[in-house]
C-alpha cells in the first residue's frame, strides 16, 4: 500500500470498470510511477516541473525552449505513458480513449 502523498491519479474515459477496478487501477500507476521517479516527492517534482514548462510554452511561445525544458517534458510523458501502458496492459484495460489524469494539490494544504 502506498503511503499518502500530496497528489492522486483518477482514470477517465474507461466505461465498464467497478470503482474497485477504477481505484485499482489508479493506485497501480501511481506506485509505477513512483518506482520509475524513486519516490512520491519526486512524482510530484517532475509533474510540476513539466506542467511549468508547458504553462511558460504557452504564455511565451516565441521564447527559445532550453534543453532542461525538453527534458523536463520528455521524462514525465516517457514515464506517465509507460506507466499507463503497464496499467492498461496487466488490468485488461482496453486503451481507447482511457488515461490517467493527475492531481496536485498545494504543498500547505494538509
């Protein structure tokens, strides 16, 4: 059992699945991502640090992308995809229109 962190997984898009299989599900890929990451604060680094990146994309898209940022993007949708891939593949989960979304909540909120 994972032990409680400062976010949560939600599955959206899978019809069919009993809430047992849906919260299953979402406990699944956060322990898989939190074994890719090595630890639930780093989960939550690396989301944060992707979402950032894409936030400043968007408020300055002529600026020059830094090879961090690339990074930074790159290593958590490599990561969340594998993640729900391995999800998806071993709870018989058809892939369609399926994923995982990802809540973070603030660092002061208890």
């Amino acid at each position: 059992m994972r032990r409680q962190s400062k976010y949560d997984a939600s599955l959206q898009a899978a019809p069919g699945l009993t809430d047992e299989e849906r919260k299953a599900a979402e406990e699944k890929f956060l322990e898989l991502l939190e074994r890719v990451f090595g630890s639930a604060s780093k989960v939550r680094g690396a989301y944060c640090e992707c979402v950032a990146v894409r936030s400043l994309r968007v408020e300055n898209p002529w600026s020059t992308t830094t090879p961090e940022e690339v990074q930074a993007v790159t290593l958590w949708e490599k990561a969340a995809e594998k993640a729900t891939r391995l999800v998806f593949s071993q709870m018989k989960i058809p892939p369609g229109d399926a994923f995982f979304e990802l809540h973070v909540w603030n660092s002061r909120t208890n």
